[in-house]
C-alpha cells in the first residue's frame, strides 16, 4: 500500500484511507473505512452531521437497518498526542423505494360471441363471413375465451342470442362482440343486418350495436369490445330510433369498425380464401399481448397500407380504457367460483358434441363409427368411417341423412371447396360426412340416418341396410333460439352427403368477389330493379345509393 508518507514525517497521523459515499436501500447494512498511519497509533472517533456516534471508535464503522435517521455526513477524526485530522466527507443517501410492480390485470373469465351473416334472403351475400368467423374464434379460444360463434341468423336469433350471451357477463369478465356482414349506419347509430331483413328494412329489422354496448355495460363487466366487420353508410330512414339510455362512465369500453363513417367494408378473396380486409389483419395481430387499442391501431396501420382499398377503407376505433387491459390478459377464478360455475354450464350447453358411438350392421357384420365436429355453434358435421371387414360384405359405401332435414348454407361455388379445406385440417379422414347447418332452427331430437350399400360375397347382390342414432338437440340447438318460430322450410334444401368430401356440388345463386378484387359489404336497401341486380356481377364496389 502506497501511503504518501514524505520523508519529513515524525508520526503525525496520516490518513490513507478515507470514508466512501454511499446511497443505501432501506433496511440495510452499511459500512464505511478510515485508516490512518501514525506513531503513536491514532485514535478514531466517528460523526454524523457533526454530532459524535458514542462507542464508534475503530477504523471501521457498521450502520444496521438503514433507516432516514441514519442518512447524513459522515466524518472520522483521527488523532494522537502529536497531532488530529479529519477524513474526507461521505454522504449517505437513502436510495428512492422500488417501483411497485404494475398490478398484473386479470379477468374472471373471458367470453366470445361471434356472428356472421352470408345468405341474405332479400339482399347480396357474402362470402367472407364464414371464415372470418371461424379463423377469429380459434384465435380467441388459443387466449382463454369461451367463444360462441354463429352463422346465417335472423333478427330472432341474433337478437336470443345475445340475450343468452349477456348472460355470461359479470364483474371482472372481458366480453367480445364480433359481427361480419351486411350493416349501415342510421342518426349517428350502427345496424346489423339479419339475414331475413326485408328490402327496404328498417331500424326495427336490425340489431342496434349501440343497444347492444348498453346491455353489456348493465352487466358490469370489467372489458366490453364490440367489432364491427360491416358497411357504416349513411342511410337516410323514417320512424323511431332505438330507445338507448346513456350508460354510465365505466372506462371499459372499446368499439373496433372495419370502416369510418358513410363508407363501406370490403371483403376480398384471395387464394381461394375470402375474407373481410378488417378481419384479416385483426387475426394477424389479435394473440399479440399489448393493451386492446393498441392492437387496432395496428390493424388500422396494416389495413392503410393495404392497396386493395386504400383511400376507400379506414378503421375507427373508440375506446373509453382508462387501464391497459389486453385479450391475452390471465383468468383469475378465485373467488367467483358460483359466478363461473353457471357461467360454464350456460356456455356448454351451446357447445357440448355429442360422443363418438359405433353402429352395428348385424346381417352383414359391418362396424360404422360415427363422430362428430363443431365447425360453428350451429353447425355439425358428421363423420362416417367403416371400421371392420366383412366376409359377408364387400364394396361398401354409406349415406349419412338427418331427420328432420338440415340447411346447408355451404352449398354455392366456392363455399364447400372452403368448408371441405376445414374438415381435412380437423385431422379426419372418413368415408362419409354430413354437414347440418343452422341448428338454432332445430325444433326437436335430431336423427342420423346410416345407410350402408354392399355387395353380398356369395350371391353378389347389390344390399342396402341402415340404423338410425338420435343425438338429441346438439351445439346451440339445445338453447332455443329459435323456439317460437317453426323453420322456414321453403329455406330448406335436400341433405346432400358425399363420399371422402370432395364430391359436395350444390346449385346456388350467389356472387362472389373475383379473385384479388374487393367486394363491398353494402346491402342495398331500395326495390332491386333487374339492371341493379345483374350490375352485382361485376365485384366492384358500388356508389352508395342507401339515401335514395
């Protein structure tokens, strides 16, 4: 050790080590050092702010349980019969508290209701619903949600079914309201067309999204997110608006719409898939764990650059968050357990499949399994796979049939290739399927029919047995939406079945967009003259004639 000491020295005391500054932590130990030199040894004796520290007299002194009352100057004289010195200053500063850690926001539980609507009875369809649908409410499941999602409803069904989903709501839930199809907008108030909308509709043949964020918020739930997947044109209309009180200033709400006010929602297809622009860029940020608005904000950066509808298409989105809550939020049950008990029963009852069962085909000795897959809430499909050889059968082929017969809204060009891609990615491969659609329309048990064609081996006639499997009111058949109304069977059409899917071919008149050409989500709302009609060929989007 160096100790500077010149030749001069006669014992004096000479400090070479002097006290260091220090900021410290509450509650902690801390020690400072002087040491000195000198003939006699020198004596040590400490202080704080100028005030002497009794019984610190060593080189080293030891601070406990750092505290406001321990903060200060600190210095050591150091002395012996020659002569006193006194060390270099050192601060001791209290170190500011650590940051509490930002409360980790967490929901009671997380639910879904997703709609859209393609098959317009009096208006245009569309093609994208189906998968936005679909694509959406997977990506939501993979965050937690139990999610509800439903295609092709009248206003009876949409209107039941969002009554039963604000009976998932509660305190401390996060609910997600999603609709792609037709709409407009009507005295700064949005409207979802149903499917069996008249032409012209009016208000009180659509569902009021702003009646519906009313209902929610009644609900208390702790995040309502509304997405609007639709056209927002101005439509100019007589008779009453729809009855909405103000709702009270919860902080929690959050509208998504695909499209700024007066102007329209493009759909798209793309590789043979169609779907809304909006909804294709809310998939592709949706899993991303940041705070909700920020997530549309870079939907709507993403759906800017998109030259397919630039200048014709821009999100909006208003929000009243005062907390950064996020989808990817965690689920915290503890201390709702009734809450989320009934909760989950609600929520089954629109989901639950019915279970894999085996059919016996006792005068041939074939085994049929049948399964079952959820594509929607409200739409089934059934599959058919020949699980044993027979001795006494060969060539055998099955139909599946339901009774009472079911819609199939998958039925135009382009739409069962779609559906056809859906059920080879659900890791199937039977020999038969049967696609039921619009189970909210179901008014009792409903019944698969199995029919079986075989050769027999030894006289080669061409044989035909079948069995029949009740399964009951499956998905959201069991909730009723449609109780008080029979089904419309003039909607109906033929079951159709097909042998390893790829033979499915329905007649049905719809227009689609051209591949990479935007089609809009308008519905137009006059009497369709024959010339307006055929000018939907095109794809293009139209000028808005709503205010006529």
């Amino acid at each position: 050790m160096r100790t500077g000491v010149s030749h001069t020295w006669k014992g004096e005391p000479h400090i070479v080590i002097h006290p260091i500054s220090q900021t410290v932590k509450p509650g902690e130990t801390f020690t400072l050092k002087c040491k000195a030199l000198g003939k006699p040894a020198p004596a040590y004796k400490w202080y704080r702010n100028g005030r002497i520290l009794p019984k610190q007299t060593t080189e080293t002194l030891r601070i406990e349980n750092a505290s406001v009352d321990t903060v200060g100057s600190y210095l050591c004289a150091v002395s012996n019969i020659l002569e006193e010195r006194w060390s270099e200053a050192a601060e001791i500063e209290m170190a500011p508290p650590d940051p509490k850690p930002e409360p980790t926001l967490m929901a009671t539980d997380k639910v879904a209701l997703l709609i859209g609507n393609l098959n317009y009875n009096n208006h245009p369809g569309l093609m994208a619903p189906t998968m936005d649908v679909h694509e959406l409410a997977n990506l939501l499941q993979q965050l937690g949600f139990r999610v509800v999602s439903l295609l092709d409803l009248t206003l009876q069904e949409m209107q039941t079914a969002i009554d039963k989903f604000l009976q998932l709501l509660d305190r401390g839930v996060y609910a997600v309201f999603y609709y792609a199809g037709h709409g407009y907008e009507h005295s700064g108030r949005n409207y979802l067309v149903a499917i069996d909308a008249p032409r012209p509709y009016r208000t009180e043949n659509c569902v009021c999204v702003q009646k519906v964020m009313h209902n929610m918020q009644n609900k208390k739930a702790q995040l309502n997110i509304i997405l609007l997947d639709t056209c927002r044109k101005w439509y100019k209309q007589k008779g009453p608006l729809s009855d909405i009180k103000p709702s009270a200033p919860l902080g929690n709400t959050v509208y998504g719409y695909a499209t700024s006010e007066d102007a329209e929602a493009f759909e798209v297809q793309d590789g043979g898939k169609s779907s809304g622009i909006f909804t294709k860029y809310l998939n592709k940020h949706v899993l991303k764990p940041e705070r909700v608005t920020h997530v549309l904000e870079q939907v709507s950066v993403d759906l800017g650059k998109d030259p397919l509808v630039r200048g014709r298409q821009v999100v909006e989105i208003r929000h009243t968050l005062t907390e950064p809550r996020a989808l990817t939020d965690p689920v915290r049950t503890s201390g709702h357990t009734m809450e989320l008990c009934r909760r989950d029963a609600c929520w089954k009852q629109a989901n639950v499949l019915p279970c894999r069962r085996s059919l016996d085909f006792q005068y041939c000795g074939v085994k049929v399994e049948l399964s079952f897959s959820a594509l929607f809430s409200n739409v089934l499909v059934v599959f058919a796979s020949l699980k044993n050889s027979s001795t006494m059968a060969q060539d055998c082929s099955l139909i599946l049939e339901s009774e009472p017969q079911m819609q199939d809204i998958f039925s135009g060009s382009g739409r069962s290739e779609e559906m056809d891609s859906l059920l080879v990615n659900s890791g199937e491969t039977p020999d038969c399927t049967l696609r039921l659609c619009c189970l909210q329309r179901l008014q009792g048990p409903l019944v698969i029919k199995v029919t079986l064609h075989y050769t027999h081996t030894q006289t080669k006639e061409r044989l035909t047995e079948s069995r029949e499997l009740d399964i009951g009111r499956p998905l959201i058949a069991s909730c009723k939406l449609n109780q008080m109304k029979p089904v419309d069977r003039r909607q109906e059409s033929r079951v159709h079945t097909v042998d390893h899917m790829s033979n499915i071919r329905y007649s049905h008149h719809q227009n689609h967009p051209r591949p990479g050409r935007p089609c809009t989500r308008k519905a137009e709302n006059r009497l369709q003259s024959s010339a307006k009609s055929s000018s939907m060929s095109s794809n293009e989007p139209e000028e808005n004639d709503e205010n006529e």
